[in-house]
C-alpha cells in the first residue's frame, strides 16, 4: 500500500528545489566567500522515500530561519541581523546517494563553494562517514538530525564535529521508561528495524534498558526488513504469529507510515500495540488509518511536543502558514542547528566582522543556546553534543476536527536518560545506569 502524501509537501518538494536552483545561482565557486556573506551549506534529503517526510521539513525550516535572521526578524536573543551582521547564503544540496557520494559532495562544499560551516545529515550512515573528513578539512559542521550513538566513538575527540540535537540513546532509554510505567503488565516485546545501524543500535538500547528495568521480560520476535523496503507483508506476517505485547520500532520516514498503514490494514497493532521513537512526522497524515493508543515519540521535545516559548511561538505559526503543514522534528532541529551556528559564532566573532572557522567551534563548544524546542546545552563528548530531555505520548484522532494528537504525555530529564561522559551506552545500561537521576 503506497503511502499518500498531502499535497502541501509537494508544495514543499518544490519550494526545496527552487532553493538548490537559486543558491547554486546566487553562490558560484569564483564569487565563494568573497563577498561578505556568510556562506552555509545545507545538506537534507530533497528526493527519495525520506524528501517527503524529512528532508523537505527540514529545508523548508531552513529557507524561512535563513530568511528571517537576513532580516533581523527572529525574537531575541536572535534579533540581530544575519550571522554576527553578515547576510546568511546558503548552498543547499541533496542528501540522497549514500555516505560515498556526500563525502564527495562535503568536499566540492568546502573545497569549491567555499562554505563558512555546513549543516546537515539525516542518515546516520551519512554522519558516520562525514564526521571524519570534517576534522581533516578544518570545516564547522553540524549533524542536525542522524541518530547514531556511535557518532562520537568514531570521532574520539572531535574538534569541528557538532551533534545539535539528540542520539539515539536517548530516546530508546526514554520509551523503555515510558512502557514500563504505562504498561505493567508488558510481558512480552517484538522488534521491527530498519537493518543499518539507527535501527541496529535503537533496539539494542532499547532492549537493553527495558531488560534492566523488567528483566522477565520476553523477545519473541525481531524483524530487519532492508532500509527503504517499502512492503512488509512477510515481517507483518511474522509479528501477527509472535502476538507480543508491544512492538517497538525505530522505523522513520516513508518506510514508518508505510508499515503503519500496513499493518493497520491487517489488524495487526489491534493485537500487539506499537511504539514509534519517529512516530511525530506522521502524525498530521494518520488520520483514522491507525488506532488510537500508538506510542509516539519525536527524537526529543521537538514537533507536536515542542513547549511554548517566545521562539516557538514564533516558529511554529510562521512554518505552518508558509508550508500549509505543522513543522515536525526534522523541521524543529534544522533551525536548532541555525541557532546554534548563529549563538556559537556572536559568542566569540568580532562585533560585525565574518567569523572565522576558530570562532564557530570555539563559540559551540559547551555552548548553552535557547531554541523552539527550549534550552540546549551542549553538554557531552566534550561539549560538541547536545543534551535535553525526551517525550513520548499516544496517539488520538478526533474524528470531528479530522485531526491527530497526542495523550498520556510524558517528559524526562537528560540527566535521566543520557550516560556520562567517557562511558558507551551499551556499558551504561549494562551497568544499570548508575548516576540516572529520575524524578
């Protein structure tokens, strides 16, 4: 069963698109960096399965942030023009093509369009072969969204590698909490990854965490269907014999919605309820097509769990009336990395002079900067990753207004959920995550 996108996102496909045309005509390599701009470069999916439901999100809260900081227009402490005075340019360029082909394309980045910093990177995959060339080439970049824990074990003591918004830890030790405080009778869990290493290491975190806090209970299934496969009838088949109490999965993107809408249709999660850690992004398309109960999670206090503060408040309405669709994580943690790159380099920068590489890096370490989603601190591996709390919900479509939310709400702290620094996760949970502090 294919999965129907709402027409506002192929508005949105194509406003992305219209970005890459007119940055590439605005940002020749023989003009790159000459001419007083701060030069971005943004990498996000613009085609394939994932442009739909995360890419184009996340560039089109990237036009409008950009847009709105070259005009001054953003609330404080943000309402300085630009970058440190300078107008922002962005190079935008597509994340499809595998890690290969973007390590390529960070370099013809740095090396040709000259960029000051780049943000970007969806695929964990990605992030894992981008983050060694960023130390060699000396180049601020900013993962704004790839999950994977082993980001910074790869890169042991990075000095221009920066992860903006959460790991995959996080949010697999927040929905173990959350089970076993909504659920006390969960005896049994299956298990449906993507077979890369988010899905790999979300379910290990995952099942890690819910055998320390429940250690009866039983795996009766585990199912890794390849990335992007898009039909899932046998592993459907599989998890409807096994009749867990809950399936967990880490599934995001056009693959989520497809196997939710899958799965629904053969009555599958009215048996074994399932938990989503990406489930936010389809929250506006569910509708009636997927029962109420759904855990949903949205990779930290992004999307439909984001709090009120004066940068949401400013956020969310503008993204929604220029996009005809609400700003999902992806979208919240895109501007989270402007915000970011924009705190670290005023922080450090000469007043109204280009900030240099030193400055960006200098600025971000340990940083602590205010977004839509709240405060952000870049708190572990060094001060180059951020730190935040985590919340999950349930789903809830209200037939009169057509539209789905979230119930049962549940919030918990960083200090909860993230292991100290020097130590893995796997090590941390295995140990019984000494030093948790959970309310």
């Amino acid at each position: 069963m294919r999965v129907s996108r709402p027409s506002a996102r192929k508005a949105g496909l194509a406003i992305a698109a219209m970005s890459v045309a007119v940055s590439a005509a605005f940002a020749p390599a023989a003009q790159a960096a000459d001419n007083g701009k701060f030069r971005l470069g943004i990498v996000t999916f613009l085609s394939g399965s994932a442009a739909g439901p995360f890419g184009v999100p996340a560039a089109n809260a990237a036009k409008l942030t950009v847009e709105a900081l070259n005009a001054g227009a953003l609330p404080a402490p943000y309402n300085k023009k630009g970058i440190n005075g300078m107008e922002i340019e962005t190079v935008i360029i597509d994340e499809n093509g595998g890690a290969t082909k973007q390590v390529e394309e960070f370099r013809n980045l740095v090396q040709r369009q000259k960029v000051d910093a780049v943000i970007g990177y969806i695929s964990s995959g990605d992030c894992l072969a981008i983050a060694p060339v960023a130390e060699e080439l000396k180049t601020p970049t900013v993962f704004f969204d790839c999950g994977t824990s082993r980001l910074f074990e790869t890169v042991k003591s990075p000095k221009y590698s920066f992860r903006t918004g959460l790991d995959a830890v996080v949010d697999n030790v927040a929905l173990a909490r959350y089970v076993t405080e909504t659920r006390p009778n969960l005896k049994s869990v299956a298990s449906i990854q993507q077979n890369y290493s988010f899905g790999q290491d979300s379910w290990n975190d995952f099942i890690l965490t819910l055998k320390h806090l429940k250690p009866e209970i039983k795996v009766v299934s585990e199912q890794w269907p390849k990335v992007m496969q898009g039909q899932y009838g046998a592993e459907i088949s599989a998890l409807s014999v096994a009749k867990a109490d809950l399936v967990h999965s880490s599934f995001w993107g056009g693959d989520m919605e497809a196997l939710m809408l899958q799965g629904s249709a053969r009555g599958l999660f009215d048996k074994s309820p399932i938990a989503l850690t990406c489930g936010d992004t389809g929250v506006e398309d569910f509708k009636d097509k997927v029962p109420n109960g759904v855990i949903i999670g949205a990779r930290g206090p992004y999307g439909i769990f984001a709090p009120q503060n004066p940068l949401n408040d400013w956020f969310r309405p503008k993204f929604t009336a220029q996009f005809k669709e609400w700003p999902t994580y992806p979208a919240y943690k895109m501007v989270q990395a402007i915000l970011a790159v924009k705190a670290s380099a005023e922080k450090t920068g000469k007043p109204n002079a280009m900030p240099t590489a030193d400055n960006v890096i200098q600025g971000m370490k340990g940083l602590t900067f205010e977004a839509p989603s709240g405060t952000v601190r870049m708190a572990s591996a060094g001060g180059h990753q951020a730190v935040q709390g985590v919340s999950y919900g349930e789903y809830q479509y209200d037939p009169k207004t057509k539209k789905g939310s979230v119930t049962k709400v549940k919030s918990y702290a960083a200090e909860c959920l993230m292991p100290p620094d020097g130590t893995t996760a796997a090590d941390w949970i295995k140990a019984g995550m000494p030093g948790a502090k959970c309310k």
